[in-house]
C-alpha cells in the first residue's frame, strides 16, 4: 500500500509537470493572439485544472472513509473474537 501511495504521488507529480508544459507551450503560441482573445482561452484552461483537483480531493477523502472503514471493521472483529475467547474460559 506504501509503494502504492508514493507511485500515485509521482505519477501526480508527471502529470501537473506534462500540464505545465503544456500551457506553457499554448502561452507561447498564444503571444500573437490579441490579449481578450489569449484571456478568454486562459479562462478556458483554468477551471478544467480545478476540477481535477476536486477530483484528487474526492478521491482522497474516499480512501480515508474506506480506511477508517477497514480499522473499525478490524476493531469489532477483534472484540467478537475477544468475547469469544471470555466466554470459551
């Protein structure tokens, strides 16, 4: 699960670099473009950037939901076998 976590923050990290040099690029091809127009496809860009963060967010609070899940679900496994183990003595 470890490894997991640190490819998944590298792959992240490839990616924000690739947008970057992406926009990068576009601001280059955008200079001749008159600046109302470059504004509106700046405009363009940006909330797709946002809306992938949401989503990195989302799915970040869903693993803790599921984790926190999982450890609950471990805890009352635990007292079950413990109850047993009482009631066995």
């Amino acid at each position: 699960m470890h490894c997991m976590r640190g490819f998944a923050v590298c792959w992240q990290q490839q990616q924000q670099q690739q947008q970057q040099q992406q926009q990068q690029q576009q601001q280059q091809q955008q200079q001749n473009i008159p600046f109302l127009r470059r504004q509106e496809t700046v405009d363009a860009i940006q909330p797709r950037k946002e809306t992938d963060t949401d989503r990195d967010r989302e799915r970040q609070r869903q693993r803790e939901t599921e984790r926190q899940r999982e450890t609950e679900t471990d805890r009352d496994r635990d007292r079950e076998i413990e109850t047993e183990i009482e009631i066995g003595r």
